[in-house]
C-alpha cells in the first residue's frame, strides 16, 4: 500500500483511558477528527474493546470547529493538542475560541 507523508500536529495525550485507541494516556488511532454539533469533541472516541491500534504517535486529521483559533481551512494548525474527559464529554482541550469567528 503506498503511504504519503503529511505534517499534522501530534496528540499530546488523552486522558479518556475507556477509548479503544488509549493505551497509557496515549491515543493510538492514526488520525482524529475535532468537532460536532456539540462542541471541540474527540469524534473518534470509542468505547468498546481495545482496537487494534497504530503502533505510532496519533495526530489531528481534521477540525471542524470553523470558530478555534487554530482551524485553518478545516485543518488544525497548532503544534500539538491534549485530549481529555470534561464535564461535555471527551474534546479537544487545547480548542481556543477565535475572537474574530464569533
């Protein structure tokens, strides 16, 4: 199977340990998509038995939260985000509003 390379920012790490691509605070899906009618959350977050996960480090393939700073063209453009459990469920902890968006 042939493979490109892309720069995508690095999931920092996840703190949603019931999700089948978390292995020790680490997420291990090959790339996850931000947002949803409901806010910056992990759209990839699943709560089942382990998956069978990548063995590298999970990036941000696509945002579709068009009001964080750091969406670009749908694309997430910071260094690295955390994921993480909050009281709205498992999001993007690194989503920060656009002041300009509203």
């Amino acid at each position: 199977m042939p493979y490109t390379t892309i720069e995508i920012p690095l999931i920092k790490s996840c703190n949603a340990t019931e999700c089948s691509y978390n292995i020790k605070n680490a997420c291990h899906a090959r790339a996850i998509t931000v947002g949803d009618s409901l806010g910056p959350n992990c759209d990839t977050f699943i709560n089942r038995p382990r998956c069978s996960p990548n063995s590298g480090q999970s990036g941000v393939g696509a945002c579709k939260m068009n009001t964080c700073a750091f969406n670009r063209q749908c694309e997430c453009q910071a260094d690295s985000i955390e994921v993480g459990k909050n009281d709205n469920g498992v999001q993007c902890l690194t989503f920060m509003t656009d002041q300009f968006s509203l």
